[in-house]
C-alpha cells in the first residue's frame, strides 16, 4: 500500500527542470510570430566614414590615393573630367512588403586633368530625382488572335504557295 502512495506523490510532483523547459517552450511559441514580423535591414554597398573623408584634400591628394584608401569605386564617369563615386545603401524589408530603401550616402569624388581631387561632396537620399519610366507600345497591324484561331486558322491551308510549303 504504501508504494502505490508513493508512486502517487512522485506523479503529482513535477520537476523544476522539466517545467522551466515546458514554460520555455511555451514563451517561444508565443514570440515566434513577434521576431516573424521584425524589419530585416539590409546594408549594401562601400561604408565609408567621415575620417575617411577628411583625409581628402583638394588640388593634392593624388587619385592613387583615393584607391587606395577607399579601394574600387561603385561607378566612376568620364563626363566633365574623372569622377569616382561610392554609394551605400540601407534597405528595410518588413514582412510580405518589398524591399524599400530609407538611407542613401553617395560620396562623388572629382578628379582635375593632373589626377589630382578637384572637389568632393556627399549626397543623400533626398538629393536623388526620381525618373518616371514611361511603357510605350506601339501597335501593330492586324489583329491578335485567341488560342482556338492560333489552332483553328491554319487548318486546310497546304499548298497556298507559302514560303516552306511544298505539297
């Protein structure tokens, strides 16, 4: 008798380690969903810093240099003299959304004809003009036709002197 008792007590017990583990499980379950709608941020191109930047002087600083010290460019132009740009983007992406861009630094470096900096400056997201992109289509003659034409409208056209035809 006195083990069924005992046996009794030992299932009405719960261990300390096996409930701290089920109540974990538990808070996991309920946070899962929270960290499922949390922002992933995205960081994409050359980061550059502000001590970086002062290190550039114009008229001296030699363009071999600016390799360098800041490696390869993201875009360099030839238009009005060499210019060098480094662009650094952060991107946000919440949940089912698209991707959507919330910090942009673009640091322009531009090169007189002695290789040397001429001038430099630092633009941001609220400097960039958005281009609308207009779709144009330019119609065709004649008419488009459905599936079942497509199929239907070739039939019983052998030998009508088509290019390739030769029944």
């Amino acid at each position: 008798m006195r083990l069924i008792e005992q046996a009794k007590i030992r299932q009405t017990m719960t261990h300390p380690v096996l409930h701290a583990s089920q109540s974990l499980c538990v808070l996991a379950a309920l946070l899962a969903p929270i960290q499922a709608c949390a922002p992933v941020i995205d960081n994409r191109g050359y980061v550059f810093n502000d001590s970086q930047i002062s290190s550039l002087k114009k008229g001296s600083t030699k363009r071999q240099v600016v390799q360098n010290n800041f490696g390869s460019p993201s875009t360099v132009t030839k238009l009005n003299g060499t210019a060098y740009y480094y662009v650094r983007s952060r991107f946000v992406t919440e949940s089912y959304r698209a991707p959507e861009e919330v910090e942009r630094k673009v640091l322009a470096i531009y090169f007189a004809a002695n290789d040397t900096v001429k001038d430099y400056a630092i633009y941001g997201l609220e400097d960039g003009i958005i281009v609308p992109i207009v779709q144009r289509t330019t119609q065709t003659q004649g008419q488009e036709l459905s599936v079942l034409g497509q199929i239907f409208g070739n039939l019983g056209r052998f030998g009508d002197n088509a290019p390739g035809s030769d029944f």
